[in-house]
C-alpha cells in the first residue's frame, strides 16, 4: 500500500523568512510522481510543484523548491521569501498509477506580518 | 467560466432529502474525479471517470451515486446521507485518464452539512 505522512499539522513563519514543510512517502513502485498542492482559504486547491521519481534534479517553481530525498523516501517543501499571500494548507500526493492520487493530511502554514 | 466549477458551494440537507452536486470542467479533460474532504483525514478518492465510463469506485457507499453524462460533467447523487458524510467534496479533472503523473485540476468544493 501507498502512504504519504505529512508530520505537521500547522507551522509559522514570519514574513520574508523561508520555511520547510515535510512529507514523507511509501511506495514500492519504482515510476511515480510527488507534488504539493496548495489549497488556500477560498477552497480551490492549486498545484505548487511536481516532481517526476526518475529525475535527481530537484524542482523549482519561483519562490518554490523541493528538496527530493529517494532512498529516505522524503519529499520536503522550501517556500522562500514567504508572503502573507502564502498562507493555506498544503497537500502532499503521490501518484505512480493512472488514477490512483494518495495526499496526506496536511499542513496549515501561518504567515506573520 | 474558466477551470472546474462546482455547484452549489453550500449544501445543508436532512437525512431524508435527495440532493445533487454538479461539476464542470471547461479545460478539456478526460477524467474527473470526486473526493471527500474532511478535517484532520487526507483526502479520500470517491470515484473516477475517464472518457464518462467510471474507472474506480472506492467502496463508496451506495447512498452516493456518481453521473458523468460527457467528459465536461460529473454529477454526485445524494439520498439518505448520515451526518458522518458532512464533509468539503471536492471535483477534479485531468487531461488523459490513462496518463501517469498528470496534475489534478481542482474546483472550489461542495461544503456539505447533513442534519
């Protein structure tokens, strides 16, 4: 079976500063694809960043990065120079099949003025 | 309208009542899937459908009844609900059913209160 842990429920950080949130997978599929949704108060949740298994480069989107650990199995969220505009809950998913998408439970980011 | 879109955005219903929330995607995808949002759980798949035939059906109980008449629209057919169903149900979309990886286009939710 698939899991994805996501240890945080909330974290804070204060405006301008970086925080990392952190996710944790299983799988015993060798194809497979990570991402971070975010999904603000307003509901519509939005893709931050994917990253495809097979490729050692971590992904990168702006302010965004990931750092992809493999063989730890862990799939962690860098969000830069943070903005008020960055709070919501972020979502960790795994897909390697077809349909099957697996996300985590979550975690709340506060941003402080 | 742009995106996926969902109707209506706040449901309140009794145990006895029928009710439908309705999706669309104006992106031009395949597949579209339901899922159930509750506090403190991760998201749960509900159902899949890929070119309007349903893929997966993740033992959802019966008083839930999915309809995908194209590839545009999904239907969540509501009877008898539980208060335990109370929930943010939420519609996605992505290209090609059949492509691996592919990123989940979301709409705003359904927040459901069964009383």
């Amino acid at each position: 079976a698939q899991t994805v842990t996501q240890s945080q429920p909330e974290m804070s950080v204060q405006e301008a500063e970086t925080v990392t949130l952190s996710c944790t997978y299983d799988t015993s599929e060798s194809d497979y694809y990570l991402f971070w949704y975010k999904q603000p108060p307003s509901r519509q949740m939005i893709l931050v960043i994917r990253q495809e298994a097979y490729k050692q480069q971590n992904a990168t989107e702006n302010r965004f990065s990931v750092n992809f650990q493999k063989a730890a199995k862990s799939f962690s969220l860098k969000i830069s120079d943070s903005q008020l505009g960055d709070a919501a809950m972020y979502f960790c998913a795994l897909t390697s099949g077809t349909y099957k998408y697996i996300f985590g439970t979550g975690t709340r980011l506060k941003v402080l003025a | 309208e742009t995106g996926v879109t969902q109707t209506p955005r706040h449901l309140v219903m009794g145990m006895t009542n029928k009710k439908s929330l309705k999706c669309e995607q104006h992106l031009g995808h395949n597949a579209m899937y339901w899922y159930k949002q509750s506090a403190k759980k991760p998201l749960e798949l509900m159902f899949v459908y890929n070119f309007k035939e349903q893929t997966e059906n993740n033992s959802v109980p019966s008083r839930f009844s999915p309809e995908c008449p194209n590839s545009s629209h999904l239907f969540l057919h509501l009877h008898t609900l539980q208060p335990e169903d109370s929930a943010l149900y939420l519609c996605a979309s992505t290209p090609n059913g059949m492509g691996k990886g592919e990123t989940q286009y979301f709409g705003p939710g359904t927040r459901l209160l069964v009383l």
